[in-house]
C-alpha cells in the first residue's frame, strides 16, 4: 500500500506580528543582512522552543543566485520572484554557476558559520530543481522546453543538481549539522509521476546520494512530500528506526551525536521539530 505524506509546513511559519515588534526587526533585513539574518535565525529558535536554528527564511537565494529577479517582501510577505528573467532553454542555458563568494548565497552561509561558532546547531534549507527554476522561468515554458527539447532541458538539470550539491557541500563546511532538502514544486502531485521518475525525483536521489559519498557525519532529511513519492515509486527503500526521544528533533540530535557516517531521513517535517514523533519512528533510507 502507498504511503501518504499531507504538507502543512506554511502553517508553521507563520512569524506573529507582536514578535517583530517586540524585537524590532526589519524586513526585509532579516533575508540580506548577516547580523539581523543570525539574530533573527536565534529568536525564531527561541520563540518555538527548538533545539535547531534555520536558515535562509525564504526559497529562493539559489535562484537569486543563478539570476533570478526577486522582490525582497516585507515581514507579511517574504522574498519571491517579481518577473520571469528567463524565457527559453536557450536564455536558461546562459547562466553561470553560482559564485558562493557574492549575494545572499554569501550571507546565508555566512549565518551558518555565526550560528555554529556561536554555538547553535544550524540547519540549511536547500531547494531542489524545480523550484529554484519556479523563480527563473515560467513553468509552463519550461514543462514545453521538457518535451520539445528533452536532452536539452536534462543537460540543465544535471547542471543545477551539481550548483545544488556545490551549495550543500559548502553549507556542511561552514558548520550545517543538518541540510533540509525539498522541491515543492517538483513535488509528484504537481509535475506527475513520470517527470517526478524522471527528472525531479531523480535529482533528488542523486543529490543525496552525492554528498553522501562526501560527507562523513551530517544529517540530510528529505522533505516528507519528496521521501514519501521516491519509496512509493520504487526509487528508495526506508527502513524504520524506533526511537524513544521526547520530540523529533531531540530524536534528529540523537543521531547526530551517536553516528559517524551521513544518514538521510524522511516521511516528516523538519518544521516540525518541536513535536512529538509519529509512532516513534524515524525513517531513514536504506544503503
């Protein structure tokens, strides 16, 4: 039987206006500077009694990266694409890989390095092929380029799975215990299952698998909507672990502590740290 995973991570995120105002913080210098990026990575911590830091607080620095025009938001409305800065393969195919030394790209592995110094467990939120591209391109010009120009569109994705584990990499260096990664809008409900076996779903394993193979001790935990679709389309086993922790992220920092070698889970939220576990149980890929 296929399992189900239901996504009700937007209500987890939810920043109250009387904790803003009481911090006076900024927006949007919460998404560009260093020091509000880090302070404000520590009150949110604090505000939902959690054990682990986060950041960036938005899903699109790697498409700003890569050339994305973004309105940087307010504390209402967060950072997101004003216009498309692309409209064909062709246009796509122009774009440098990232320079991890400029931009917020900088600012955000700048946070992760303050947090753990400071001594924070900081995790960074990546995001996969698609909706980095959301921010690039409209979608239904590139699910066009998809089908006219198949090995086209795969010789670009296989070019931003490698800026995606570039990026990974280089956030596990500056001192990420945990790297968060999903691709909501190349979630199987939204591009279908055979553009999710073929193209979304595929990155996802290859990321993972890539920086499994160079990392030693991290956590990589799958966004459940994404973990959930590999093991229902037979591209992933998981296997269960019983664990007696009080909450999901105690259990998360558990395994931290007591492994040496990288592990990669799913079929939940990392937002949802702070709560208990499902059945004690914590799913972890198979080798």
């Amino acid at each position: 039987m296929k399992k189900t995973f239901s996504c009700v991570s937007d209500k987890l995120e939810n920043i109250p206006k009387e904790l803003t105002e009481s911090k006076n913080l900024k927006f949007p210098n919460v998404h560009e500077n260093l020091i509000d990026m880090v302070e404000f990575s520590k009150i949110m911590k604090e505000y939902r009694k959690d054990i682990f830091c986060r950041v960036p607080f938005c899903m699109t620095v790697e498409a700003e990266s890569l050339g994305a025009k973004i309105n940087m938001g307010d504390e209402k409305y967060g950072p997101r694409a004003k216009e498309y800065a692309f409209k064909n393969l062709d246009e796509l195919e122009s774009i440098k890989p990232i320079d991890l030394t400029t931009g917020r790209i900088k600012t955000v592995l700048g946070a992760i390095h303050e947090l753990k110094e400071s001594g924070e467990i900081p995790i960074l939120a990546v995001e996969g092929p698609f909706t980095i591209l959301s921010s690039l391109i409209d979608s239904t010009a590139f699910y066009k380029e998809l089908r006219k120009n198949p090995d086209q569109a795969n010789e670009f994705l296989n070019f931003l799975e490698d800026e995606i584990v570039k990026y990974i990499l280089s956030g596990i260096e500056n001192g990420a215990k945990i790297i968060s990664f999903g691709d909501p809008a190349g979630s199987i409900d939204i591009v279908g299952p055979k553009v999710f076996r073929e193209y979304s779903g595929k990155i996802a394993k290859n990321v993972i698998e890539k920086v499994r193979l160079k990392e030693k001790n991290c956590i990589i935990h799958l966004c459940g909507l994404t973990s959930v679709a590999l093991e229902n389309e037979g591209m992933c086993k998981f296997n269960p672990l019983n664990c007696d922790s009080e909450t999901y992220g105690k259990a998360i920092y558990e395994i931290i502590n007591e492994n040496t070698k990288t592990k990669i889970i799913g079929h939940n939220c990392i937002k949802k740290s702070i709560y208990k576990i499902p059945k004690n149980t914590i799913w972890e890929i198979k080798e």
